[in-house]
C-alpha cells in the first residue's frame, strides 16, 4: 500500500464517519424526544435518499471531473448537514442533516472509488486495492458511533443531554475537513476520452449486460444485511435498556470485524476468487441472522455483530473487482453510480419497511425475513463466477 492509496483511506474515513456518527446519533435524539420507530425508519431512509438521485449524475461527474472535485463538494455538504444538526437539534433539521451527510458521503465513496479502481492493472491487484480501501468504512463505521456516543453520554454532565448531542455533531461536523486536507496532495488518474459510443450510451446500456444485473441483485440482498442491523440493533438496544455507548460499541464491533477481515484479504488475494467469497458470505450471514435475534444481551449482541463483521466485510471489496472487470473502464464511475442508486433505492425503502414490520411483528422477524433473502440469493456470486468474468482485466 502506497502513501497515496493511505491519504485516500483516511479522506475516506474522515467524510464517512461523519454520515456513520450523524446515522447512529440523529435516530437516539428522535427517539429521546418521543418519536416512533416508524418515524425513527424514516429518519433512516433519508440518509440513503439523496443518494438515490445522485450517484448516477455523482458517477458521471467523476467520469468527467475525476476525484477532487466530487470530492470538495462532499465536504462542504456533510459539513453544512452536521453543523446545521449542532445549532438546531429539531427533528426537521435532522432529517435534512440525513440527507446532506448521506448524499456526500456517497459521493465521496464513488470518486474515490473509481480513482482506485484505475490504479490496478490486473485481477489479483484490484483485489488488493480495493479490500485495503475497504478498510476506510469499516473504521468509519466504528469511529463514528463510538465517538458519537461518548459525547452524547458524557460531554453534557448527563447521559442524553441536547448538550451532548450537540457536542457530538460539532465533532462530526469537523471531521470531512480532513477528508479534503488529506487528498489535496494525491495525483488525479489520466482522463482518457471516451468513444463516441460510449457517449451516447444511456444507463440502461449497463443493464443490458447479464453479469452486471445478477451483481446489483446480488449487492442489494447483501446491502439488506446492513441496512437492517443498523437500523434495528439501536431500537433493540433501546428497548433492553442499554446506553448509547453500549449501542455504539456493538455496531463498533461489527466495524471492527468488518476490518479486521479486510486485512487479510490482500494477503490472499492470490489464492481466491470473488464468487467463492462472497458464496461463503452469504450462506453465513443467512445462518446469523436466524440467531441474531435469540441473543438475550450487550455481550451476545456484540459476539454476534463480531461474527457478522468478519462475514460481511470481506464481500465489498470482491463486489467492486467484479464491478471494475466486468463494465467498460471508460464508464466505472457511471457504474458504481448504478450500484450504489439501486442499493439506496432499497434503503430508502427498506428501513422504512423495517419500522412499519417491527412495531407489528416484531423485530426478530426482521432478522429472519433478511436471512432467507440473502440465503436465497447465494446462487447468484457462483453464476457471476461461472459465467460473466473474464479471464483477463482490461484497464487504462
């Protein structure tokens, strides 16, 4: 890993901890104030909205523009969103909070995303690229509700004070400054000219393509794995009593499995392929889901997030080699643009959903209902592997 390939993990991490830290806190403030969990869902929903709407222009302009500039207009949105929560902790605010953080941060992730993808030259090292890149969520996603949640128990004088929320979206509000002071410095890819083909291509041009569909329906049934632990492990934790330190510590166990496994990944690089990963991803992440729900406390909830880390985080970076050799490289931006619309078309839907299900069935069956889902849907990495990538990479 070159120091360049480190600035970019760390931007990453500094404009996606704030989208984490804003996700875990802003439903704890709505639901402090008495809000429901079909309302809390909403909330949810909205950090993914935005981004249904912008990741294929967001693609595009990346397409176009390369990484720094996508990358400057992320910062200063994330930054209005949270500041904005900071001086008007109100429930509308929050909900505009969600999408400014939510929409910069996918932004973000989709520049950097391509920029990285353009540096490997062959199979092995886009694996290795991109799981040391995977690595920057996993960390996010720990560094944000962690420290979200020891500000909002402790920096008021009492747990839950609006000061500490307050305090806690001031910090997150800070920290995508350092995502553009980390990648000032960082070499733009070349811009190479794309055929004339390719643009007058239309987005359902990609869709034509067989293995780039059973890759979006194979990331979205794996995205619902996310989607309903972040939801539904702050509303269990609230319903048993737990603090919001204790919540944010079990979803930083899940993060730090997630990067834990995304360590070895460019060690083995080598020795596996995407389809076998993400197969033994998915039956085992079907397999947790059903037990999820039967753990009785923090210390079983947090053993169980660990497992579903480990599982889970080793299937982001085998989505995106897939991603890189089986669409055009001249339109990578558009098609992590796709991806990522279609994986947040479903979490806008989605938690939503998982708010209505769970005040009627409860929200073990959320767990449940999830885990035939992805179970159901393992066949599809085999067929992506048997039939759709190829033996060679083509890169710029």
């Amino acid at each position: 890993m070159n120091a360049a390939l480190l600035r970019l993990i760390g931007a990453q991490i500094s404009i996606h901890a704030c989208m984490t830290g804003m996700r875990m806190a802003t439903p704890l403030l709505a639901l402090r104030e008495g809000y429901s969990a079909a309302a809390v869902g909403f909330l949810l929903a909205l950090f993914a909205l935005t981004q249904v709407f912008l990741s294929l222009p967001a693609g595009r302009y990346a397409d176009r523009h390369g990484l720094k500039r996508p990358l400057a207009w992320s910062v200063a949105a994330a930054m209005l969103g949270a500041g904005a929560a900071a001086v008007f902790p109100l429930y509308p605010v929050l909900c505009a909070a969600a999408l400014l953080t939510g929409g910069a941060s996918g932004a973000a992730i989709i520049a950097l995303q391509r920029h990285v993808g353009r540096s490997a030259h062959d199979k092995t090292q886009l694996r290795k690229v991109f799981s040391w890149l995977a690595i920057g969520p996993a960390v996010s996603n720990f560094l944000g509700p962690f420290a979200a949640g020891l500000l909002i128990d402790y920096a008021g004088g009492q747990a839950a004070s609006t000061t500490g929320f307050r305090a806690a979206f001031v910090l997150l509000a800070l920290l995508p400054l350092a995502a553009w002071l980390l990648s000032r410095t960082v070499q733009e890819s070349p811009q190479d000219a794309a055929p004339a083909a390719a643009q007058q291509a239309t987005a359902w041009d990609l869709f034509q393509n067989r293995g780039f569909r059973r890759l979006l329906l194979m990331n979205w049934a794996l995205s619902s794995c996310w989607d309903v632990h972040t939801f539904v492990v702050p509303i269990l934790g609230h319903e048993r009593g737990l603090s919001a330190s204790v919540i944010g510590s079990i979803l930083g166990a899940f993060a730090i499995a997630a990067a834990a496994i995304r360590l070895l990944v460019p060690l083995l690089s080598e020795r596996i392929s995407e389809w076998q990963v993400v197969f033994t991803a998915m039956v085992l992440a079907a397999l947790l889901f059903m037990l999820y729900p039967l753990m009785p406390g923090a210390w079983s909830m947090g053993a169980c997030s660990v497992l579903l880390g480990l599982v889970l985080g080793s299937v982001q970076p085998m989505v995106m080699s897939m991603i890189h050799q089986i669409t055009p490289p001249q339109r990578h931006g558009e098609a992590l643009g796709l991806r990522m619309m279609a994986i947040n078309g479903s979490s806008v839907v989605m938690p939503m959903l998982f708010g209505t299900l769970g005040a009627v069935v409860g929200v073990s069956a959320l767990f449940w209902a999830v885990g035939a889902v992805v179970g159901g849907s393992a066949r599809l990495p085999w067929l992506i592997g048997r039939d759709d990538l190829p033996e060679h990479v083509s890169t710029p």
